[in-house]
C-alpha cells in the first residue's frame, strides 16, 4: 500500500466453520469479502497464532507472499 495505511480489526467467530470476519469501518464483514474489496498492490498483514503473513494483492484471485515469519511463542 502506497502512502496509506488502514487498520482492520479481524476476528474469528465459533461458528463451527471458523469463519474471519474483519471490522471494515464498523460493519463486520467475511474476510474472503473483505479481500474482493482491496485493489491490485494493496497489502495485507495477517497474524495468526503461529506468525505473520504479508501478501500483496497481484490480480482480482491472488496474492503474492511477500513475507512470512514464524513466531516462537504463541500470539495473544
């Protein structure tokens, strides 16, 4: 992302699917919606219990991995 930044607020629900759904100025939406939402170049940070993922938006159905790290401890 190019001179901008903005933060989500993703959370998972125990829905038995876990389905992600992230706060998208205050309305919770899918993540897998989300996502249709970012334009090509954008980037994503995503951290997960085990790491962080950061993926750039290449066409309208894929990312690219920029960087990926795994963490020693879990993420709270």
């Amino acid at each position: 992302m190019v001179g901008r930044e903005n933060q989500f607020e993703v959370a998972r629900v125990m829905d038995g699917i876990h389905t992600l759904h992230v706060d998208c100025a205050g309305r919770r939406v899918e993540f897998s919606e989300f996502i249709k939402l970012l334009s090509i170049g954008d980037r994503i940070r995503v951290f997960c219990d085990d790491g962080v993922v950061v993926a750039e938006k290449i066409s309208e159905t894929r990312f690219k991995l920029i960087h990926a790290e795994a963490t020693a401890e879990l993420v709270h």
